[in-house]
C-alpha cells in the first residue's frame, strides 16, 4: 500500500497504454493495494482518524501542538494540536478564528493577562485573568473569531484527596481582608482587625465583632472586657469567695468570704444594720423612717431605757403602745 505522509499512489506500471493489453499482474496488484488501502486505518491526512481503536483515534485527534507565542490576538487556527503551550508576556485579547464548537487546551507558560471581552473572549466571572505559570484553560470556539473560557485551572490550586475511609479536602490557606480598622456591614462580609486582632462581620446592617478567648481560659474562670474590643481572664476562685470590683474600679477580683454571723457578732448595740424594740409617740406602718432621738429603747410592755441615735426602719407595725421592731439604716 504505497502511502507517503498519508497521500495514496498507485503501485508502480499499474496505468495502461492505449491499444494495449492490459497486464492481470499489474491490474491484480492494482486491486490488491486498493482494497488493503480500503481496510486499513485511514491517515488524519486523508480524513480518517490514523487508528483502529477508538482510543488511538481519539488520542490523534488529541495531539500536542507546537508553542505559541503570546500576542494581542493568539490564532489558534494555525497550531499543530488540540493542546497548547502559550509562551510569553504579552496580553491576549483575541485567539483567532476557527468553527463554532472547536477546542484548544492552553497551558501558561508564564504570567500574563486575559483580557475578558461579553462578546468575542468571555471569561470567568466575566473579569481579566492574570495567568500563572502553570495555569490551564480550555476555550471553546463560538465562531467568527468569538471565545468562551469553558473552565480555568490554577496551578497552585490543591486538588481535592479523597483517601480510602479518610476523605479530606485539601485547600490553599485563607487570608482575610484586613485593615487597622475595619467596619463592614454587607451580610457575611468578614475582615481581620490588625489592632484589636478581632473579626469584624458584617449583618446587613452593622458590625458584630468577635473577640478571641483569653489564652489558658479553664473551667470555672470569668470572662471580662478591659477595652472595647479585648478580654481579658479572672481565674476562678477557691470556695465562697465574693466576686467584687477592684479598688481601681478596672476589673473583677475575688474577695475573702463574707462573716455574716462573725460580723453581726461584732456590731455594737445601735449600730447601723442592727435591730432594736423601740417605742414610738406616734403610730408607725412598716417600712416608715424615723429618727432615733425620736424613740426610746423599750420593752415589749412599752417601759423605755434610754433613746438611740440615727436614722431607723419600722420593720412591724408601731401601735399603741408603740412598741416594734426597727431596723438602723443610716
């Protein structure tokens, strides 16, 4: 089957002469290569697929081309092959013209810009791509020199791991926006505090911000602000301590536990918080005040001993004799 880079020719003498007698060797020969030609695997060259098999076909149709320089506009109907390395810098607005539904993979070389177009390059996003080294992305032909972006790979994109029984997903690490004072309010909008190292989230209306946990933050410890954007940690007491505010007025502390039955012990009589019978001239409701001098220390019988000094609280109901129990307040 004499072929030379996929064009057929007819085997050698194989044309007659007028007026003579056609050779059977030579004819014979002539069928023999024709039909060995015929169930052959037809060249691309010729318009079949060079192979077989429907893998070896696909495969020929997928070849590697040549590289192409970058350029205002990247033709691709002159590369050798479906998948193509683009070399170079400059900016690409256009990538030539070939039928509606034609591919072409292309890999970067190196950093460059895709310029989007609505109409002739239509990118992801419908935004410029600055390529990296690595990158890839398959356009699709729509015809009269116009192009879609049908996918875009970064280089340095971790792809997805899905390990036997231990399925992870691999991603690049996330960085927020950040600002010494940020203050967003679109819904879901997240920024990074660099002061205060804070999150500051936007609601749709306003700002919420999120504050770290204190470092070492146990069991039982009280949490307070000592700014308007920082925590800070009170450890946790031991038993019965009081929780109060420091002498400075800047933060809690733990106080002794109160001696409630010790210091009522230590009261003198007529001090301020202890209870007294006292006699009244007048009729009293409870929770009325009165001052001491006033009354007079008395007995249940109304006999009286002496008055108290400052201010007391009816604690019963002061009638005849007027005699109740009071309380001192001040």
């Amino acid at each position: 089957m004499p072929r030379a880079g996929g064009v057929y020719s007819a085997p050698p003498g194989t044309k007659g002469s007028p007026n003579t007698t056609i050779e059977s060797a030579k004819y014979n020969a002539l069928v023999d290569d024709l039909v060995a030609d015929a169930n052959a695997a037809r060249p691309v060259t010729a318009g079949g697929s060079g192979s077989s098999t429907a893998v070896g076909a696909a495969d020929n149709f997928s070849a590697a081309g040549a590289d192409v320089a970058s350029a205002a506009t990247v033709n691709l109907a002159n590369t050798t092959g479906t998948l193509v390395n683009i070399t170079g810098t400059v900016t690409i607005t256009a990538l030539g013209t070939l039928p509606a539904g034609a591919e072409r993979d292309l890999v970067f070389a190196a950093s460059l810009t895709l310029t989007h177009n609505a109409t002739s390059l239509i990118l992801p996003g419908g935004a410029n791509i600055q390529t990296a080294a690595g990158d890839t992305a398959r356009m699709r032909s729509l015809g009269g020199g116009n192009w879609r972006c049908m996918s875009y790979q970064r280089a340095a994109t971790a792809p997805l791991s899905n390990t036997f029984n231990s399925p992870t997903i691999v991603t690049p690490a996330l960085t927020l926006k950040q600002s010494a004072a940020p203050a967003p309010t679109a819904e879901g909008d997240i920024q990074w505090d660099t002061d205060d190292n804070v999150l500051a989230v936007g609601d749709g209306a306003a700002t919420q911000i999120f504050v770290p946990i204190p470092a070492s933050t146990a069991a039982g410890d009280v949490e307070y602000f000592t700014g308007a954007k920082a925590k800070a940690r009170l450890a946790k007491g031991t038993a019965l301590q009081i929780l109060r505010m420091n002498a400075g007025a800047t933060g809690p502390e733990w106080g002794p536990p109160i001696d409630y039955a010790g210091g009522a012990a230590a009261l003198a009589v007529g001090a301020i918080g202890t209870y007294a019978f006292l006699k009244t001239a007048t009729t009293l409701n409870p929770g009325d005040t009165i001052a001491g001098s006033s009354t007079s220390y008395s007995n249940s019988g109304g006999t009286t001993n002496g008055s108290p000094t400052g201010t007391w609280r009816c604690m019963g109901y002061s009638i005849s004799p007027h005699v109740t129990l009071f309380l001192r307040i001040s």
